[in-house]
C-alpha cells in the first residue's frame, strides 16, 4: 500500500489529515459563530463569499510560489498551516474573551482562504514529486480519503464540544490539530528540482511567471479544458452544499441531526469510492472516466433534488458524492499529467481558485431557493453541468492523448 510504502507521502498524508480536521471544524463553526453574532443567514452566506472571493484571487500567488519554490514546497505547506494556527488560535482567544466581532471572522475567512491558496497547489504538486506519476491517481485518492474521513467524525465531535464546553473550544480543536499539521510537514523530504527548471524560473520575475502562467492555461487545450470544467462543476454542482441546509429543513422536513446524518452518509459514500481507487490500478481511458463520474454526480444530484424522501435522499447523496470522488480524483491527476514541470504550480493554482467559485455561487443558489425552492435551485445546476458535459464530451476524451504525450 502506497502509505506504508512510501515515507515522505505518508508524511504528506499525517499533515494533510489534521489540516483536514482543522477545515472541516472550521467551515462548520464559522457558520455557526457568524449566527451566533449576527442572527443573520445573509451574513452567514457573506462570510463564505469573502471566503470564496479572497481564494479565487490569491491562487495565481500560490500557484507562482510553488512554482518559484520547487524545491521547497513542504515548506510552504508548513507555513501555510501556520497561518492557519494563528488565525484560528487568535479566534478562539477573542471569544474565550467575550471580544469576538463580525469583522474578526471575516478578516479570519479571508486570511484563512489565503493560506488554503498558498497550500493546495504546494501539498498536490508535492504529492507527484513524492509519488512519481505512475502512483499520482492512487496517491490523489487516498488524499481524498483523508479529507472524506474527517468529513465524517470531525463535526460531530466539534457539535459535542461546543455544546458542552462553548465555541471558543472548537477553535482551540483546530489549533491543536494545525499544530500536529505543522509539526508532520516539517518532517518532509521533497525531490531536488532539476537544474534545467531551476534555471529557467530563477531567471524570470515574479509577474512574468504569473503572465506565464495564464497564457499557458489560456493556449493550452487540454489544460484549458479540465480548468473551465473545474468552474463549471464547482458552479452548479459542489454549489449544492451551500443551500444543502435548506434542502434539508425545507424539503425534507428533518432537524439538524437530520442535516448532520446527509453530511455523514455523503462522506461514507466518498470514503468508499476513494478507498477502491486507491487500490484500483491506475486507469487508460481518464478522459471517458471524468466525464461519466461527473455526469453520474450530477445525474444523482438530480435524483436527489426531486425527492421528498429522507431515507432516499440518504441514498442519492451517497451514491452522489462516491462518483463526485471519483471525478476529482482524475481531474487532480490529469492537471498533473497534462503540464510540463515548472507550469505544474501554476496550473494547479487555476484549480484552487475554481474551488472559489463555489463560495461565490451561494449567491445566486441562495436567491434561487428564496424564489422557488433549494430543490429547483440543486436540480438546475445540476441540469447545467449535463448540458456542459454533451457539448464538449468529445474535447474530453481527447484528454488521454494529451496526458500520455506527457507520460
């Protein structure tokens, strides 16, 4: 098994799970603290827009320092996390403090989605590094693994102790856990950059390596074809999870144990497809692969919109997020495999910014859902992403093509 074979992943993957922990705790009680201040679901949604706007932007800079720092990406990653500490450990003073205001939260989201845009693009480019690209599908799910595993356990742990103890102790959670995150990425060994690459980006400036950057996403087929894919996917389908409360309350008539019980059973449904690809051997038709797993994610979530049945909906949203697993695990290979090295921060940072997208479209989720319902608006995106996948199924099966020019 690639964990136990591997030193420097498995190292990757320790750190990567407690970051996951920290964010999982983090998403969920920000919301919450944010309501807590407010008693507005207007605000709740707004901080998540900051939260979205500030990693669309920022990405290109994480992108540009992974690539500036190739053979220093553990360290970014490590700084990253630190970051994340001190925000999360400066919260959970203020509200210790009965001090915490609206504009410490958002301050924190934005600060927050700065280092995710610095760290993602450094811990996915590394995982290559680490694993080599024939391991890089295998690797990229067992990563999944760990986000899908905290997904399941952390909020009910995080629920237990505010509950029992107040807020400010699940930051003090989160702090713990980017400390024992900090503490594994110091640990890590990366490849050495080849001279070549080195050379090639020392010799350049900060803004021509980000020009660079857009160009090459821009004029390159294949790359321009998984990134524009990413925003829509984020757009309309992973948007879902922002009105997913709504759908929950509104629709299907449960309580927050019932909210709670969608956000678990989707997780195991995830941990389960991700688990199986990352024992599977690596697959040759990717490109055919993507767009099924995609267009089955969005078909479930379709499925999912029109039932008014808890226990089915249960089901769907299993069924949903195992191919929604499966989809990002190709489309975070394939960005890898498509790119020459010293472009592979840079376009990896397109990806974390597309992750943006889907803070940003709560916007107009939310407004579908107050007009007509959370089901119309989760059915509708995921109607987009379908009609999307039929007009460029063929550019996507072109992708293979590219990816073993590459290999």
């Amino acid at each position: 098994m690639l964990l136990l074979e591997n030193v420097g992943f498995r190292r990757l993957w320790i750190s990567s799970f407690f970051s996951d922990i920290m964010i999982v705790v983090y998403v969920m009680s920000s919301g919450l603290l944010v309501l807590e201040i407010t008693d507005s679901a207007f605000w709740v949604g707004a901080v998540f827009g900051f939260n979205g706007a500030a990693l669309t932007i920022c990405s290109s800079i994480g992108g540009l320092l992974a690539d500036r720092f190739y053979g220093r990406r553990h360290t970014l990653v490590a700084v990253a996390i630190l970051i994340d500490m001190a925000v999360v450990l400066f919260i959970a003073i203020l509200i210790a403090a009965n001090n915490i205001l609206l504009w410490h939260v958002i301050i924190g989201a934005v600060i927050s989605a700065i280092a995710l845009a610095i760290r993602i693009p450094a811990r996915n480019a590394l995982t290559l590094d680490l694993v080599g690209k024939k391991r890089l599908i295998n690797a990229t799910a067992i990563n999944l693994v760990s986000w899908q595993i905290t997904a399941i356990g952390a909020p009910l742990i995080a629920g237990s102790i505010i509950v029992k103890y107040g807020m400010s102790w699940a930051y003090f959670l989160m702090t713990i856990a980017a400390g024992l995150a900090f503490l594994s990425a110091l640990t890590l060994n990366t490849s050495h950059i080849p001279d070549s690459v080195s050379d090639k980006l020392e010799n350049k400036g900060s803004f021509r390596i980000i020009v660079d950057g857009f160009k090459y996403v821009f004029t390159a087929p294949a790359v321009r074809s998984l990134i524009l894919l990413a925003i829509v996917a984020e757009s309309f389908v992973w948007s879902h999870e922002s009105i997913l409360a709504v759908m929950a309350t509104k629709v299907l008539n449960v309580d927050a144990f019932g909210y709670a019980s969608l956000l678990s059973v989707g997780a195991v449904g995830a941990v389960s497809s991700s688990i199986f690809i990352s024992l599977s051997k690596q697959a040759t038709a990717r490109g055919l692969f993507l767009a099924l797993t995609l267009g089955l994610f969005a078909i479930s979530l379709l499925l999912f919109s029109f039932s008014p049945w808890f226990p089915v909906s249960l089901i769907l949203i299993a069924i949903a997020y195992a191919f929604a697993m499966g989809y990002e695990t190709i489309i975070s290979a394939l960005l890898q495999l498509v790119v020459p090295d010293e472009m592979r921060g840079r376009v990896l940072s397109f990806q974390t910014s597309s992750w943006g997208f889907t803070g940003l479209a709560g916007l107009f989720m939310g407004a579908i859902a107050g007009v007509f319902s959370a089901a119309i608006a989760i059915g509708a995106g995921a109607i987009v992403v379908l009609v999307y996948l039929v007009i460029n199924f063929r550019q996507l099966l072109k992708l293979d093509v590219f990816a073993e020019e590459r290999e």
